[in-house]
C-alpha cells in the first residue's frame, strides 16, 4: 500500500514534515472533494482581503459556494503518515482519523508504528515565545 503524495500544500488541509526524537514523520490531509458539484474541494471560506479565514465555523466549496459544517468535513477527513518509528527504527506509511486526541497530555494526531505498536504523536506546534534578553541582544 503506497500512500498518494501531495504534489502542492495547496491540496492539503493540514501538513506537516517533521523529525521526533530519533524518527520523523510526514503527515498530510488532502481536502475534501464536493459533495454536490463533485469538482471543486472543500476550504475555509476566504476574508475580504483575499486570505483564509481559519476560524470559520464551515466549510465552503471555492467552484459552487456550497456550505458545509466543520463538523461534517472534518470526520470525514483521514491523515495520512509517513514515518520512521523514534521507538523501532521501522519506516512505514499508516492512516489514522483526523482528529486531536490527548497524548502525553498534548493535544495531538496519534497514530501506531505497525511493527513495535507504539503510540506516536504528531503534536500541536506552538508558537514559542522568546523574551530577548541582554545576552540575546549582544551576539
């Protein structure tokens, strides 16, 4: 089972590449095809000034303007991963429901390596905030 790469983040709902501890993991969420005109794909709706609004409580369809609910696109969405388990070692490619559950206290997508059965999880990015002190400012 080889899964479909994205050819542009364009096509996504969610990406990410990323390394955990000695492992990394590449995961992705192609949008949804319309479920009316069966052409256009599923987005949040786009403000005034051309960008996405990402707090939109609905989807839209950018061909036919057809609403549809967060709720009803979101579990009908699947994230697909490509990893090389932190825990085993072993490369392999896996599916899971694009949901956030709680892992180690995080909210994140978990997903289990097929060899060792280990949980891994592919966590909320945080926004790092950096006071610049002294020290920062002389180098």
């Amino acid at each position: 089972m080889s899964l479909k790469k994205p050819t542009s983040v364009e096509e996504c709902v969610y990406f990410t590449n990323r390394t955990i501890d000695s492992g990394r993991a590449m995961a992705w969420v192609f949008r949804k095809e319309c479920p009316k005109c069966k052409k256009g794909f599923m987005g949040k709706p786009q403000k005034k000034g051309g960008k996405i609004d990402k707090k939109a409580d609905h989807y839209v369809c950018y061909l036919c303007d057809y609403k549809e609910t967060n709720e009803q696109v979101e579990t009908s969405l699947v994230l697909n991963v490509e990893y090389k388990c932190p825990h085993c070692g072993n490369e392999g490619e896996t599916t899971t429901e694009y949901k956030r559950k709680s892992f180690e206290g995080v909210p994140s997508f978990v997903f289990e390596c097929q060899k060792c059965h280990k949980k891994i999880g592919l966590t909320k990015k945080m926004k790092e905030s950096k006071k610049k002190g002294k020290e920062d400012l002389d180098e």
